[in-house]
C-alpha cells in the first residue's frame, strides 16, 4: 500500500527490508523535501537577517511546532532537539543529577525490558550521585510485570521506561502505568523512551502525566543523528543543562555567563538544521496518508498476519513476547534450539531479507530469559503480507534450521 512511496524499493525490488525497528527506509516525499531544503534554503538558524537564514529558522521552529502538536505538548519551548534518544537520555539523567532533582538516597525504577540507552545513563548518575536503581522484572515471554511495577513504585523519585518493546514488540500500557502512578503519596516522574513507540503510535504526553518523552527521529523516517524530547515547561526551565556553550547563552563576560531561555539553554552548538526539516517532512508524510490512525490500522493487519503464520513455525523456533496482537507492534524477535541467530541472519541476508541479530541493545532481558541472543524481523508500513509469506517460508526451509 505505501511500498511505491519509498524509491529504495524501485532501487532494489527483490528486497524484504525486516529491520525497521533498527532504522525506517525514507519516503519519496521526505528525500525530496532535504533536496529542495539543501538547494534552495541551508543556512544558519536564529542570528542571520538574510532570507536563507530566516527561512531555515521557520523550518527549525516549525518542526518543533509540529512535534509538540504530534505529542500533544502546551508549547513547542518544552521541545528540546539533540543528536538522537540515548543523546537525550543522558541530557536528562545528567541534568536532572546536576539540578539535586535526583540526589543521593533517591530511588528510580528501571525495567528489564529497557534498551540499553533508558539503563545506562541512569547507571552513570546512579554510581556518581548515590542514587539506587530498582528494577521491574520481565515476565516469562519477555513482556512487562506490572504487579511488580506496583510493589516497587512507592518511594520512587522516577521512573523511566519504554513505549514499546524492540524485542518483545510489547506496548506500554500507558493508562495502567499512569494509574499506578497516581496511587503513590507523592506522584514520581515519568520518562518515556518512545523511540519504538512513535513510530506506529499516538501518544498525547498530558493525558497520561509523561514528564519526559524521547524520541529518535531516523527510526521515524526521518534522517540519523537526529533525536528529540519534550519535557513540561515548568520541569525543562528547573534542570539545569548538562553543557552549555555558543547558541545556549544571552551573553558571555569574563567574570561569568547568562544560559538562554527555554528550550535553547539545551541546545548548545550549531543543531543539525537539516534533521530537523527531515523531521518535519517525516511528520507532514505520516498526516498524508492518514495519520496515526491509517498506520495503526494497517500494521495491526500485518501483525495479526504474522502471528498466525508464528502458530505454524517449527517447534525448534521460539518467540519472545506475546502471541496475540493487543498491546504488540510489528516486531518479532526469535531464538533457536539448533542454530545461533547469527548464522541464521546471514542464510537470510544470503537471500535477500534484512533482518537483525543479536541482543538488540537489550541484553538485561536477553539475560532475564536465559537466551544468549535473538534474531528479529521488525515491520513498518512499507511492509506486506506477500513480505510475512516469503519469510517464514524461507525461514522455515534454512538447511540450519533443520
């Protein structure tokens, strides 16, 4: 349905791209949309009085206007741009530290599942400030324990998790883990790592109290090195930055500095201008052909496709995470009894699918399972049923497998 807006396809019309939870394949509309920029309006943001300069500022600012519209945030000034999640991440843990938001003593709530950009610079603040880390268990199949969420939530000053499982493919249950939430004494901050979340769905931050949503924008169509967070106004102008320099400040004197206001005071250095355009042009392309809505729909197609054909794949070839296609994205991650997921990634590499292996950054719940690594096919909106078909039919027929 979508396939003919990505040319990469027209390129290579043999391929079965199976690693979109990696990075998405870019559309016609958002590669076109970087030439027109580069050729028509690249400059500089915020300080120059000529044209091509403002031209770039209204694109830069638009972007977060747009961004901020997408998430449902008061204001496109508690957007803050950095160079992609696990950047932004580590901003926030270290700001927050630096701040005494966090202090020593203080509890914060990780979980299993996370990506190894929503753990480790936690471990960082953790082992400089004093700071304790609880962690919610995985279940069996790799899906979240939320009794668990709830036994240690209280005296936590944090907590922060992900939207959505790149291993297990399962989504947060944002309206249980809010209302979890609500029951402690003193309400903890909630950090969301969206990155596989925003993708493939909406997410109004107010709604469901997220103090903190971060995203990285190359696994959202958009270009690399380019990520993004929202944090609420009053929070973002309490942290303190985590480094400041040229484009942060209003002045600079030999006996001190005076930080910019919100959001700039986060982004110091010249920001990469033309990620954000591809950003902008990433979200216009998502309201083109329907929005949230028209993506949802047709990925919960692909995914309850895939997991019929899942029942049918040899007893030696075992999924993490859930069989069913409530609170699951399009993301299947599997082990074998006779093969390691390496190998079986290049027999498929040799026939043509990209899929990935290995523990996707996600070793605590590779860990947690017992399973040294994994192979995953992870689907966006360029994929199709014709796609699911050939790889379980190739996948199921690898002489390695057998």
């Amino acid at each position: 349905m979508f396939k003919k807006d990505f040319p990469i396809f027209a390129t290579h019309p043999n391929l079965v791209f199976l690693d979109s939870a990696s990075s998405t394949q870019k559309p016609a509309m958002i590669i076109d949309g970087m030439k027109q920029y580069f050729e028509t309006n690249y400059s500089n943001i915020h300080r120059g009085a000529y044209d091509l300069s403002m031209n770039s500022s209204e694109l830069y600012d638009q972007s977060k206007r747009k961004f901020a519209e997408f998430i449902g945030a008061d204001s496109h000034n508690e957007i803050v741009y950095t160079y992609n999640a696990t950047y932004a991440l580590n901003l926030i843990a270290r700001g927050l530290a630096k701040t005494g938001i966090l202090k020593t003593g203080d509890k914060i709530l990780l979980s299993e599942v996370d990506h190894h950009a929503n753990i480790v610079p936690w471990q960082i603040i953790a082992e400089e400030y004093g700071i304790e880390i609880l962690w919610t268990r995985a279940k069996a199949d790799g899906t979240i324990d939320y009794a668990d969420i709830e036994t240690k939530i209280h005296d936590i000053k944090l907590i922060s998790i992900t939207g959505a499982s790149n291993v297990s493919g399962e989504v947060l249950d944002l309206e249980k883990v809010s209302a979890i939430l609500s029951k402690c004494e003193k309400r903890p901050l909630f950090v969301l790592d969206a990155s596989q979340r925003f993708p493939h769905l909406a997410t109004d931050v107010k709604k469901y109290g997220i103090d903190i949503f971060v995203i990285t924008a190359h696994k959202v169509l958009s270009d690399t090195g380019f990520g993004a967070f929202y944090a609420r106004k009053d929070l973002l102008k309490e942290i303190n930055p985590a480094f400041c320099g040229g484009g942060a400040i209003n002045g600079v004197t030999t006996h001190g500095y005076d930080p910019a206001g919100l959001p700039f005071r986060h982004e110091p250095g010249t920001p990469h201008i033309a990620g954000a355009v591809s950003f902008l042009r990433a979200m216009e392309y998502i309201e083109s052909i329907g929005g949230y809505d028209v993506i949802e729909k047709y990925e919960q197609d692909l995914t309850e496709y895939a997991l019929e054909k899942i029942k049918n794949i040899p007893e030696n070839i075992h999924l993490i995470g859930s069989k069913t296609a409530k609170n699951r994205l399009g993301v299947f991650a599997f082990y074998f009894d006779n093969a390691h997921p390496h190998d079986v990634a290049e027999e498929l590499a040799d026939r043509g699918f990209c899929v990935r292996s290995g523990h996707h950054c996600a070793e605590p719940l590779h860990q947690a399972l017992n399973i040294g690594a994994s192979l995953r096919a992870s689907l966006y909106i360029y994929n199709s049923r014709e796609d699911i078909d050939q790889f379980f039919e190739t996948l199921q027929n690898l002489e390695i497998l057998k």
